[in-house]
C-alpha cells in the first residue's frame, strides 16, 4: 500500500496533509510509500506532468559581487538555496516546482549538525512541499570557500 506523506525536519515521520501540490490542479506531486523509512526534509518521489523542465545551476552561498558572504553552514543554505530560488523564480517558477534538490557539502558531519536549523531556512524560503533530495559529500566545491552547494529540476506547469 503506498500513502502519500510530507514530512519535515525536526517532526520525522509525522504525516500532514496529502501531498498532492500546491493545489489539486498541481503538475508536481510527492510521493512517499508507507513501507518505506519516513522522510525527514525530503520526498521519496516526486511526479511531474508539467510543460516546462527548468535546470538549476550548482548555486553556493556567494553574493551579488561573487564572494562567499556567510560563515556558518545555516548561513551559506540560506545563501545557496535563496540563490537557487532566484534562479527558479527568474524562471517562471515557484519552490513548490522543485523535483529535485541535490545538496554537496564538504562536510557532511556539519551538515548533519545544522539539519534542524538548514531545515527551518527550508521551510522559511522554500515552504513544506519537500522535492526528492539528496545530500553529497565532496572533497571540494568549485568556490573554495564554499561548504554548501545546491542544483536542482523543476517543473513549470
């Protein structure tokens, strides 16, 4: 049998409201088996039926001059993923069109420190329609003083 639910960061497991979009005319929807371990800031799966696939570049916490502006890994996700949306937006999207989110960090025992607050700025920016994620850990990102990077897919309808 599979169920949809959302989950988020801080609340594992607990299952809100079906996850069909932002409304029920939604070309993105989310997907999480019940048999399946629950999410935790993310979705399983994500289908989309929309017109429009939108690419998101490697974004990193660099500001309008290109220069890394934060110094705390909440800060530099805040930075990354406010710099992904503003692509999205740019785009003619919306964060609840994001599919896919995969995050790269080098240093996954930070990352892993910060989830609940990285998962608050999700929440803040991006709201709870959670796309299919992944975290990545590399030996470095192309900005050296990066810790964070975030690329994505979404689907416009």
């Amino acid at each position: 049998m599979t169920t949809d639910r959302t989950a988020h960061p801080g609340d594992p497991g607990t299952p809100l409201s079906p996850a069909t979009g932002p409304d029920p005319g939604s070309a993105v929807r989310r997907v999480n088996p019940a048999e399946l371990s629950p999410p935790s800031g993310f979705s399983h799966a994500v289908t989309a039926t929309g017109s429009r696939l939108v690419f998101l570049a490697g974004q990193t916490a660099l500001d309008g001059e290109g220069r890394i502006a934060a110094g705390t890994f909440p800060g530099q996700f805040r930075l990354a993923l406010a710099n992904l949306l503003a692509a999205l937006t740019a785009s003619g999207g919306t964060p609840a069109d994001l599919t896919r989110v995969t995050v790269y960090t080098t240093d996954v025992p930070a990352y892993r420190q910060a989830a609940r607050e990285i998962g608050r700025v999700w929440q803040e920016l991006a709201g709870r329609d959670y796309p299919a994620m992944a975290v990545v850990g590399v030996v470095r990102l192309w900005d050296e003083d990066a810790w964070i990077e975030l690329d994505g897919i979404a689907v416009l309808p």
